[in-house]
C-alpha cells in the first residue's frame, strides 16, 4: 500500500470532521504526535494499532482510509473477484486482536500483507470463513 496516499485520505478525514491531531490523538488514546508525525511524513509506516484507533475514534471502518474509485469495488490485485468486506473485517480484526495479545507491533504494511495472505488463503480454503490458525501461524513464523 502507498502510504502517502493513506497520508492524504487521513488529512482529507480530519480537515473534513474539523479535527486537530491532538483531539484524535487524545480521542483514540494513542501516543501524542502518532498521527500528526505520520500525515507530515516524519514516521514513515504508521502502526496498525494506531491506524485501528484512529479508524474507531472516527467511527470509520478501516477501508476508508483506503484510496477510493467511485466506478469500481475495492478487488484483491491477484484476484478478480469483488472484495468480502466482511472477511476482510474479519481478518484485519483478528489481526490487530492477536499482535496486541502477543505485544507484537507491525507497520501498516506488513499488518496488510497478513492480511492479505490470511483473506486469500481463507477464501481458498476454507470456504470464506476466517482460518484463525492460519493467522497465527503466520504471525508466530514470520509469513509475512
């Protein structure tokens, strides 16, 4: 994923909801100047925690924050087929869930590559049903 283009979108979200930094900052509870260091570009790969945060305090689902075509649905880029916004919610949640209970921290992109590998080989796999042990197993062997 190209983070600038996550920058803008998340600049676009705030100036759009009339919020400063530090209001989401303390809102979402994340660490002071997080978000305000990534959208200037100081911190390169924001955490997916933070982005998470962000995302709740906001009341915005994640895919938000993703760059937007009005005249096409969000797709896989291996795949053809249309995105299961659910398993793909599904996957993301569990994600974040499992790295916090291990204290385990990734950057935006590596979070979405697990991601990514978990959504597809779950669509193959296992019927579009989340392989939780494959997210595990992908977290606890470095698959990423």
């Amino acid at each position: 994923m190209d983070t600038n283009i996550l920058r803008k979108r998340l600049s676009y979200i705030l100036k759009k909801n009339s919020l400063t930094y530090t209001e989401v900052e303390k809102g979402s509870n994340i660490p002071r100047s997080s978000l305000r260091n990534f959208i200037n570009g100081t911190v390169k790969e924001p955490k997916l925690d933070v982005i998470l945060a962000v995302g709740k305090f906001l009341k915005i689902d994640i895919s938000e924050f993703l760059p937007t075509n009005d005249s096409q649905s969000y797709q896989i880029e291996s795949d053809s087929s249309p995105l299961d916004e659910d398993l793909f919610a599904e996957c993301s949640k569990n994600l974040a869930d499992y790295l916090k209970s291990k204290n385990i921290e990734l950057t935006l992109s590596l979070a979405l590559e697990v991601v990514r590998k978990v959504y597809e080989y779950s669509q193959k796999y296992s019927n579009s049903k989340l392989d939780i042990a494959f997210l595990q197993w992908c977290i606890d062997k470095k698959k990423y």
